[in-house]
C-alpha cells in the first residue's frame, strides 16, 4: 500500500474510532506539494464515500489527503457516516490532480486520462477519470451537468485534468 493510501486509512481509522484527526509526517515528495485531492472509499468494489477539493485549499498533499479522507468517511452525503464495523471492509484510492485547465476540443480528451470539470453560473460538478461504466467524453459531461444542477440547454465551461491514482 502506497504511503498516500496508508495515510489516507489511518486518517478514517482514528477519525472514526476516536474521533481524533491525525498529523501527517514522515511526507513522501509526493504529500509535499500542493494539489487538489479525492479520497475514495469502497466496499466490495461499491462506492462508500467520494469527497475532494478541485484545487489545494490546504499547505500540503498529505493534509489534502487528512481532511478529503476523514469526509468521505463522514460527511458524503450521498452515503451513511462510517461506522467502526465497517473498517476493515474500507477500499482506498486518493487522485491527486493537476491543475484544472480549458478543456478544449472534446475530440482529445479520453476519460480513460482526463478528468472533466463542468461549470456554469457558480455551479460546477466534477467527474474523475477511469470509472467503471463512464466509456465517453459525453457521459462524463451528462454526469458532471446532474451533479452540478446544469440542465443540456444550459451552456457550460470544460476543464480537464489528470489524476495520478495511488491504491
């Protein structure tokens, strides 16, 4: 396991054991930096909790990774808090991205690779690369709109990025 990923779980685990967040040492070059940052969950290869921030809002990677971890567990609000019973069933990923850029032609764009970000008015929603059952620029689009209260008639602004995935 990816000392990201180890991070990531130890941070749900104290969270919802003893509602303690824990501090980030030992940083691997790759928590140094600053990025935008998802924490995933799973159960059984079900998701249990996605949360993320599109753009660093925090010093580091591994205090990104803290806080995104501890609200997929707790505070997705599509889903349950996490309970101490369902620990050790959790599956981790955290996607580190780069920075959000102008889409541009749709034809380029693989969301096998690229991440979008859809936006109009205020509202954005945001859609990771290589999901299960996401095969085209277009669902990924669809997807972000309904996230995002964007109605097909609505004209938006594309952004893309790429993740790198540690799990």
């Amino acid at each position: 396991m990816h000392p990201i990923v180890k991070l990531a779980k130890r941070a749900v685990e104290s969270y919802v054991h003893d509602g303690k967040v824990v501090v980030a040492d030992d940083l691997t070059e790759e928590m140094q930096g600053r990025a935008g940052v998802f924490v995933s969950l799973k159960v059984g290869g079900q998701l249990r909790g996605c949360i993320g921030t599109f753009e660093p809002v925090r010093a580091t990677v591994a205090e990104e990774v803290v806080a995104n971890a501890i609200s997929s567990a707790t505070r997705d609000p599509r889903f349950y808090q996490v309970a101490p019973a369902e620990l050790p069933l959790l599956e981790y990923s955290v996607d580190v991205l780069t920075q959000p850029e102008p889409a541009g032609d749709l034809s380029l764009l693989d969301p096998k690779i690229h991440g979008i970000i859809v936006e109009c008015l205020g509202r954005r929603g945001l859609l990771l690369p290589d999901l299960d059952g996401v095969d085209t620029v277009e669902d990924q689009i669809a997807i972000c709109r309904g996230k995002a209260g964007i109605h097909p008639w609505e004209e938006v602004q594309l952004f893309k990025f790429e993740v790198k995935r540690f799990t």
